[in-house]
C-alpha cells in the first residue's frame, strides 16, 4: 500500500501499491509521476524554498511558507492523489492536513 502523509511542512509518500507487477503497476506509475511532477513544478515555477528526496518506494518534500504557486501546485497534486486514491482505496492512503478530516 502507498501511504501518503501531508503536513503543515511535508509531504512524505512511502510504500508500493501492490496494484500488479513490478514495473508495470499502474497505481505506483500515476502516484510517482504527480510526486516527480510536484518536485519538479515547486523547483521551476515558484521560488520557495524546499528539500526533496525521491527514490523507489518513498519520497519527501520538506517546505516553509509556500507562495501563492507553490499552494496551488501542492492542491492539484492532492487532487490527483485524491482521485487514485478513491479508485484505488485498497492500494493508497491519505492522511494529514486536508484528508480524512484532520
């Protein structure tokens, strides 16, 4: 199972689907794409300040204040988690700020 855990400074995602077989896990393949997206979009597009690490099976963004952009860039990619997660319940969790209530 992917787990997914945003904070007010972090974003961490750890874990694999288990969705099907190695390299060809669709559910691993969508999440990793928005996360490499994520890092990538607040490096080019915004000027704040982050730390991020990926590598297979888990990925963590540390940030300060996020402009304007950078919030927004961190809403579509809840988004798009949000909706992989509804499909796939049984292989993404979410939790933190904005999830499951809290």
């Amino acid at each position: 199972m992917i787990h997914i855990e945003l904070t007010p400074r972090r974003l961490s995602v750890d874990g694999h689907a288990g969705c099907g077989e190695r390299g060809k896990d669709i559910v691993c393949a969508a999440v990793s794409a928005l996360v490499q997206n994520l890092i990538g979009s607040l490096k080019a597009l915004t000027e704040d300040q982050i730390s991020a690490r990926a590598e297979p099976g888990h990925a963590n963004i540390e940030y300060g204040d996020l402009s304007e952009q950078g919030r927004l860039l961190m809403d579509s990619f809840f988004l798009g988690v949000c909706s992989i997660a509804d499909s796939y319940p049984e292989h993404v969790k979410i939790t933190g700020c904005g999830a499951d209530g809290q």
